[in-house]
C-alpha cells in the first residue's frame, strides 16, 4: 500500500504548509437525497467501521473526535453491535495537550468507561522517536508530519476498523474566520498590518528570502480562494492537497495493517447533506454547525465549547532537540531553505512547529546515508 501514499513535495516540506487543490480529487457527489439530514447520514458513514470489530475510535476529547465516539456508540447500539473502542494518548509534560476532564465526562456520558484504552507517551511520540522511526523507516516521509500518532493506534486495530475526527476543523470550521461587524474586521485588519509590518522578517525565516515571498503570496492566495458559503466551502475543502494526504496517508497504512480506517466527517453522503440543508450559511461557526447537525439528539457534553489542545509539545523532545543540535546542514533542498537560517530557527527552543517536516526529511537523508538505503527518496 505504499505506494498508495502520496508524498509531499519539496516545497510542502520546506513551507511546512501544504497548498493547493488536488487534481485527482474526485468532484462533489450529487445531492441525491437533498432530505437526507446530516446526523443520519453521518450515522451511515460510521456503519461500515462498527461491522468490523474491534472498532477503535481516535479520541482526544476534542470536539471532532467526541462527536464521531457519539455517533458511533448510539449506531452501534441501536443495530446490536460491539460498542466502539475509544482510544486515548496521555502525554507527560505535555499541558497543552491535556484533555482529560473533557475525556472523562464524554467517556462517562457514553458509558463507555470499560472500554476506555488510553496510551501513555513520553517521548515516544517525537518527531523522530521511536514511533515515528517506525513509520519513517517503512514508509518514507508522508503528510502531516505527525501521521505516526495513530500508528500504534492502527496497529490496536488489526483486522479491525479505526473511526476518526479528521476533516472536522475544515468541514466544521475552516481555517479563517472573517469578523462579523465591519468594524470587527477594520480592526483586525490593523492589527495584521502592525504585526505584519514587525514581523516581516521573521515570516518563514528559514526560506531563501524570494522562496519565502513566494510562500507569503501562496499562502494569502489560498486564504482568499476560500468560499464564504458553507456548500462551496466543503466542496473546495474536500478538494485541497492538504486534506486528501491526510485522508489518504491514514488510509493507505490502515490497510497495510489490515485496518479499515474511515473519516465520517470526509463523508460525500455527510457533506452534501450538511451542504443541502446548511450549504448557504456565510462561514459559520463551528459551534452552529454542531448544534444544528446535533439536532438535541447527543448529549450537550459532545459539542460543548471547549478549549483547543496544542501538540507542540507533545511532538517536539529529546530526540527532536539532539538532532537538530548536531545537525550538519546536510539533508535538506538549500534552494529553497538557507541552511544557516534554519540553524538560527532551530538553536531555539521549542522552534516553530511549521520546521517539523524539515526535522523528518534530515532525519531520514541520515539514515539513507548510514544504511544506504535509496528507497527513501528526497520530496521532489
């Protein structure tokens, strides 16, 4: 199934952001049940995975993962089949990730408690420890960068089904909010041109300066590409490179593993019913998308606002810090990335996350070096 997985190119390493639409991204389905409300379809889209047991679902407490554990428990009951399986990392010094008292109400809410697993990681899950050295060494570099969080997952899973949140924070909410009142967004925009203005300089530091110009006008190209209606908007998001890797990446090492891996929330049925009944709202908030696809049939608990974890320092340790000390600017494409800059970025600590596909690249032209390994291919 390797070959299944698409790679990132040098520039999406070296952006540390993937852009663009995929060409080979199927058009959106047809409404073909305009009636069809978006909780039943998503109730749908998590069959397949509940006929498979052990049924394992991703959870982190997070408002993408809880909605898909909801869902999954209430059709798994209703239809007489094994409940789900939520799955949990707990990480050590880690604050920005902790979730656990959301966890513990949806998890008890759902009754769930005796299947509840949780995972323990303290290094493990660096960049370049020794989860992510499994993934590396057998798959190459795919996209995101941390694709290896769920590796131990899928491998719970063998000969099984893994549900999971992704897809949620584009089909749910975008990636930019635009402020409702006009002098809401007079001042936002001010703010972004002092910022800017300070800032400039330290925008993507580590790129050759017209790779980084290249990058900046990229990126607000992509900003401003992005719908205002909802309908529209799900159709682009199901169709930017960034989101079909992700899909893709999980699924293909899902099914290396013997493991039917399904994304409700990437679901054509789930998007062109949301589409259908909500398709002309103009960039609405998550919170309204939840509560309207919830419809006063899950418990309150699932989409109640929450604060959203950060995984820097989850993915950024030891393994991650020693390499970077001792890296000898080798491994990486110097037309796009100037390597002294990037040393610069990388004598900090914690430096920016968006440097972290960068991180992995080194670490694997090490190893094709040690091992001589041609296989793991340099991004084109």
């Amino acid at each position: 199934m390797t070959d299944l997985i698409p790679r990132p190119t040098a520039r999406d390493v070296a952006y540390g952001v993937v852009l663009g639409l995929d060409p080979a991204a199927p058009a959106p389905a047809a409404r073909s049940d305009p009636a069809l409300p978006p909780l039943v379809a998503l109730e749908r889209a998590v069959l397949p995975a509940l006929h498979r047991p052990p049924c394992l679902v991703s959870f982190s407490g997070g408002l993408n993962s809880s909605l898909v554990l909801a869902l999954a428990a209430r059709v798994a009951r209703r239809e007489g089949l094994p409940d789900p399986v939520p799955v949990t990392w707990r990480f050590t010094d880690a604050p920005g990730a902790q979730e656990t008292p959301w966890q513990a109400k949806i998890i008890a809410e759902l009754d769930l408690t005796r299947q509840w697993q949780i995972l323990q990681a303290g290094d493990d899950l660096d960049l370049v420890g020794p989860v992510a050295r499994r993934l590396l060494t057998r798959y190459g570099q795919v996209h995101p960068p941390d694709r290896h969080l769920h590796l131990p997952i899928v491998e719970l899973a063998r000969g099984g089904a893994l549900l999971t949140g992704v897809g949620g924070d584009q089909i749910l909410a975008g990636w930019r909010r635009r402020p409702a009142s006009l002098r809401a967004r007079l001042a936002r925009l001010g703010r972004l041109r002092t910022g800017l203005r300070a800032r400039r300089p330290e925008l993507l530091p580590w790129l050759r300066p017209e790779v980084a110009r290249q990058a900046r006008r990229a990126f607000a190209a992509e900003q401003r590409a992005e719908p205002h209606r909802l309908a529209a908007r799900i159709a682009w998001h199901l169709r930017r490179r960034d989101l079909s890797m992700t899909r893709v990446s999980l699924a293909a090492i899902a099914a290396d593993h013997d493991v039917l891996a399904v994304a409700p929330l990437l679901d054509e049925r789930f998007a062109a019913a949301l589409a259908a009944r909500h398709g002309r709202l103009r960039s609405p908030s998550r919170q309204e998308l939840l509560a309207a696809i919830a419809d006063a049939a899950l418990p309150p608990v699932i989409i109640a606002p929450r604060r959203k974890a950060t995984f820097d320092e989850v993915f950024l340790r030891t393994a991650t810090r020693e390499l970077v000390r001792a890296w000898d600017g080798s491994g990486v494409d110097d037309s796009l990335v100037d390597v002294a800059a990037l040393r610069r970025e990388w004598s900090r600590w914690r430096f920016d996350s968006r440097t972290a596909a960068l991180v992995q690249q080194v670490w694997l032209a090490g190893l094709s070096a040690t091992e001589g390994r041609p296989d793991l291919e340099a991004p084109r």
